[in-house]
C-alpha cells in the first residue's frame, strides 16, 4: 500500500466504504461506474467508462487487495472502494518468457492451471486465483501439450466459493 494512502487511513480513520463504483472484468481493465450507469443494472450488464490514465491504473493496482471476507477493494486514500468482478479478482498475462504476470503488474509463481467447460484458463497462483487473458490462452495450451502445465476441470459455477472471492461486494452488502 502507498505511504500517502496509509498516512490518510491514520488521519481519516472512519470514511464509509464505497460501494458499485469500480470495476474489473476479463481483461484487466477497470471501469468507473458512476449513478447513471450503476441504476442501468449490474457490472455485467452496465461496465461503464474505461479507465485510460496510466497513473489512477498503476494506483489503484498498488492498493488492491482482499479484505477478510473475500471482497476485494482499492484502498483510495483512506476510503475502500470495493470492486465489481467480472469473473475473478487477478487477470494473469503470459510473458514470452513464461513469467506470470498480474493485471496489475506483479509478478506470479504458478500453482495450478485450470480450465472451464467454456475452454477458458484459470491459474492458482502465490498471489491468488485468476483468468488467463484470452490473448495468451494459446500459449499456455503449448505449455499443456508440453506437458508443463497439467490442467484440472473446474466448474465456473462454483469458482468464486472455491477460491473465496465475492463477484459483487455491492450485492454482498445488500444482502448483509
């Protein structure tokens, strides 16, 4: 977390969190939802508007993290703003080394590989679970066919309570 963020958390201490106002879906790219396209419905039927600032993008990826519950947020500043998935909480990419790399930039040591009846790929990773990015599912098939990576069937119905993560803290915090 930034030095700035922990600094207004000691002074702020009791800000509400947010809720409904970012996203994250299949690709790696947030969204920022405001009330206009919150009240046309979920993430999955309203993104909202692609986050392009290369600095907001590499903060909010310095400060997301889980909280106990398996929501996951971005830390801005000293309120949580929690984060609508649009599948998973991590979006690995493949480098041409073989290296694992996060939406978010940071690096990943493979667990485990998975695959949905769909055919999309899934890792179990030091940093958590997370999609493959479509553009590099044809690379880690090489690595399947190698041998390299063994993959497991995974029911993409049951994912989110496998691995202990909430799609939609928005609707979590309805219910609660």
């Amino acid at each position: 977390m930034d030095d700035i963020v922990k600094q207004a958390l000691a002074k702020w201490p009791n800000v509400p969190d947010c809720f409904g106002w970012l996203g994250l879906d299949a690709r790696g790219d947030w969204y920022m939802r405001d009330d206009r396209v919150q009240a046309q419905g979920s993430f999955l039927q309203s993104k909202g508007s692609r986050l392009q600032h290369d600095k907001l993008i590499d903060f909010i990826g310095r400060n997301y993290e889980p909280d106990a519950h398996g929501r996951w947020y971005f830390q801005n500043g000293p309120q949580r703003v929690y984060v609508e998935l649009e599948l998973t909480p991590w979006i690995w990419r493949l480098e041409p080394d073989g290296q694992i790399r996060a939406h978010t930039g940071k690096s990943a040591r493979m667990q485990r590989c998975y695959v949905d009846a769909q055919g999309r790929v899934y890792l179990e990773t030091d940093l958590g679970f997370g999609l493959l990015h479509t553009q590099d599912v044809l690379h880690a098939a090489s690595y399947i066919e190698e041998g390299l990576w063994v993959p497991h069937d995974l029911d993409a119905e049951q994912m989110s309570q496998q691995f202990g993560y909430v799609l939609s803290p928005q609707q979590a915090s309805k219910q609660a």
